[in-house]
C-alpha cells in the first residue's frame, strides 16, 4: 500500500531583499517546502553571498515565515 500524498497548500514565495509584489504562488506541503521550491523555480538575483532570505505567506490563513537557504548546501534554517 503506498502512503497517502501529503496536502499541498498554496504559498506566496518572495525574496527578503526584493519587494513583495514580484512574488511567485506555489504549491506544497509545508513552508519549507515552499521555500526551496521558489529558489529552485525562480531563482532571484542574489543579494549577497551564497545565502537567500525568502519569506512564505501561506495564502489562505495569511501566516508568514521568513527562511534562510545557503544555496551551496541547500540547508535551510529560520531567520535570525
């Protein structure tokens, strides 16, 4: 038997350093996910370093998180 798909919910992705209105909508099962999806989808001109801060607003509740992904490692970890 395979296991049920996890529910994908619908995310507002934006770089930190760009203005919110050149956010992009995906589809996933979490905030993380959602994060690494927009980076790996719509890569953003980089602010600095090997390093991107995304913000993730899931859109039906309005739910903000902010993410920091090294783009070398692809670990990501809240912001500071």
């Amino acid at each position: 038997m395979s296991e049920p798909a996890a529910e994908t919910r619908q995310f507002s992705v934006h770089a930190r350093h760009v203005d919110s209105h050149h956010a992009r909508r995906v589809e996933e099962a979490s905030f993380e996910a959602a994060a690494v999806a927009y980076v790996e989808d719509f890569p953003p001109p980089l602010a600095d370093g090997h390093e991107i801060s995304v913000i993730v607003r899931e859109v039906s509740t309005g739910r903000e998180h902010c993410f920091r992904i090294d783009l070398d490692s692809g670990e990501t970890a809240p912001c500071g």
